[in-house]
C-alpha cells in the first residue's frame, strides 16, 4: 500500500468541479500555451476545442468510439483516441507528458462514484504526475467542499 508521502507530496493539484460550466471555466485559470493536455472523457470534442488553443497540445479521449468518430469528423484539425479512462496503462502508452489531465465523469453517481473518482485521481497522479487534475464530479466536489485538512499545532 503507497503512503501518504509517496501519493501526494505535493505535486499535483486537484481541481474538483461541478458541471460543465464550471468544468470549462477552469480552462483559462489553469491551462497555458506550453501545456500538453490530456483529456479523458471528451464525449464529441467540444472542451477539448476549447482547451486547444490556450495550449501547446492536446488529445480528447473516451471510451465510445463512436464519439471519438464523430469528434474527428467535427474537429480533424485536433487528436482523438479512444481510450478507457480507467486503463491508466493505455494513457500512458499515448507516449506524453501530459502537464493537465481534464476528466469528465460526471456520468457515474451514488457513494461507489466517489470512491472510483478518488482511486482514479491517484491513479493518474502517481502515474503520469501532472501538474494539475481538474475533474468533473458532483460527488467528489461536495465531499472536498466537507473536508478540512488537520494541522497539529506544534506543526504549524
């Protein structure tokens, strides 16, 4: 089992949103012109042609290859692939250093949801260790929006 130290020393953010609006919003706050990102659950494209010309490059990806057909025909100036978000493996074989990881799961629900959402954040953090991670999900920006971080006092 990794530890805290090994996980999370600090090196990618988290970035927890609630709806497409807020989703895309995030775009010119946290992405710059030499960031390679890599976004994982594209549907037909449309944020990844937002996220194209504020970077250096980008590759919108899901799991339906028929979507990443009809992305390719709507956008063929930009890179689709299909790719199942949860195959970390098959992320890193698209052979990038990806600086952001865009993930758009706002279609799983329920407490299992959360849990998949977390495992899947830390999987890409430890794996591919990109600066940031902005990821559509109801339930886990609620559960962050409840959480505060404890600090000892003689550690201040």
């Amino acid at each position: 089992m990794a530890t805290h130290n090994q996980i999370f020393e600090g090196y990618t953010d988290f970035i927890a949103t609630r709806g497409v609006k807020e989703y895309r919003e995030t775009i010119p706050v946290w992405v710059n012109a030499e960031d390679i990102v890599l976004e994982i659950g594209c549907e037909w494209g449309t944020t990844t042609t937002l996220i194209a010309p504020q970077c250096k490059k980008v590759i919108g990806t899901d799991i339906s290859s028929k979507c990443i057909g009809r992305a390719r025909e709507m956008y063929p100036e930009l890179h689709f692939e299909v790719l199942d978000g949860f195959d970390v493996r098959a992320a890193l074989e698209l052979d990038e250093p990806f600086s952001k990881i865009y993930i758009d799961i706002s279609g799983l629900s329920g407490y299992n949801s959360l849990l998949d959402t977390i495992a899947l954040l830390t999987s890409y953090a430890t794996v591919l260790r990109p600066e940031a991670i902005i990821v559509k999900s109801g339930a886990l920006k609620r559960f962050a929006g409840h959480c505060n971080a404890w600090r000892s006092p003689d550690n201040q």
